[in-house]
C-alpha cells in the first residue's frame, strides 16, 4: 500500500524551509524521533507557521507557578477533549499521545477522547474539562456561574484564560487539521502507551 500524503497541501522540503523553521523542526526531531506532520504541513506558509507555533508554545509550554496552576498535562486534556469533541484525528491522535506522556498513564488520553465524563479523572478535572467543551462548542453561553464553579475547584483567573485560550486555539488546530487532511504520524498511537526501550 502506499504512503498517504500527509497534507491536501503541497508540504515543503525540509532544505526549502526559512532557517528558523528548519531549526525549529530539527530540534523536535532530535528530541521526539520524528518529525510530526503538524510541522511540516503549516510549512506551507511559513508566515502563519511561525504565529501558529508562537502561540502554542506560548498556550502549552507554561511552568506551574504563582496565578497559573494549570498543569501541562491538564492542558493536553484540554487539547484531547475539545479535539474529540470538534473530530479532529490529527489533534486526537498526536496530543493524545503527549497526555500520556505527560500524564505517565497509558489509558488516559482514550478515555478523554471518547467521553471524558466516563474517564479516571479527578472533580477538578472533569470541571475544567466541561468549561473548556462549553468554550469549544457554545462559547456564547459562558457565563459568570462557569467561571464560580472552577474556582470552587481552586482554578484562578488566569487558569481560566488559559482553560479558554487552549479549547479557542485548537479550535483553529482541528479545523486546518481537518481541512488539510492532515495525517497522524504513525509514530504517535504508541507513544506513552508502551515502555521506551
């Protein structure tokens, strides 16, 4: 069988890339293995690339410490849930893949994805997880009585903003993802599920 494309899109060669892209695509390759598609399908337009990349880093890369207790592995439920939610395989898979990595717990990301209601999770995080699918499906019925449940659950301002700006963005994610028929890398569906030799 042959490869399928991992874009509707032309994907640039890695050589063909602005220097900064390039970099940046090493350095995850060298760290992860792989190069996942995500990388080299927005390549397509490096302008928007570095803007994308530039608010996920600045979303999903943020330490624990002072307002924000937003942990990474919460954010990465966030992605799961909302990208189950909006049936983006792409974020599903790839994101799924960093939960459980991130979470250290093989089953995590599935239970997530197909119904986190039904999922081992703690009250807090089902109640981020319910604000964040209200952001992600009817942003305009978010009230003050939202924001109140999740800092009964010690969730702050900012850890709102946070819950919000992840379910809004990969919003954005899932939507090219699904437009560009974007595939998962294969490197993804085992990644946090087996021992790494």
């Amino acid at each position: 069988m042959a490869a399928r494309a991992i874009s509707r899109y032309p994907v640039p060669e890695l050589k063909d890339l602005p220097e900064d892209i390039r970099s940046r695509i090493l350095a995850v390759q060298e760290k992860s293995g792989f190069v996942p598609n995500v990388f080299l399908a927005l390549a397509h337009r490096p302008a928007e690339w570095r803007a994308f990349f530039a608010y996920h880093d600045a979303l999903m890369e943020r330490d624990v410490g002072g307002e924000v207790t937003l942990t990474k592995a919460e954010r990465e439920m966030i992605v799961v849930a909302t990208s189950g939610a909006n049936a983006c395989q792409y974020c599903v898979v790839a994101h799924g893949a960093i939960l459980r990595v991130r979470a250290k717990n093989p089953l995590i990301a599935d239970q997530v994805a197909v119904n986190f209601r039904e999922a081992d999770i703690t009250p807090r995080e089902r109640a981020m997880l319910e604000f964040a699918m209200r952001v992600a499906l009817e942003s305009s019925r978010v009230e003050d009585a939202d924001l109140a449940a999740l800092a009964a659950h010690g969730f702050t301002r900012e850890d709102l903003w946070d819950i919000a700006a992840i379910a809004a963005f990969f919003a954005l994610s899932n939507r090219m993802a699904n437009f560009t028929a974007m595939r998962p890398n294969d490197e993804f569906y085992l990644l946090g599920r087996v021992p790494r030799k």
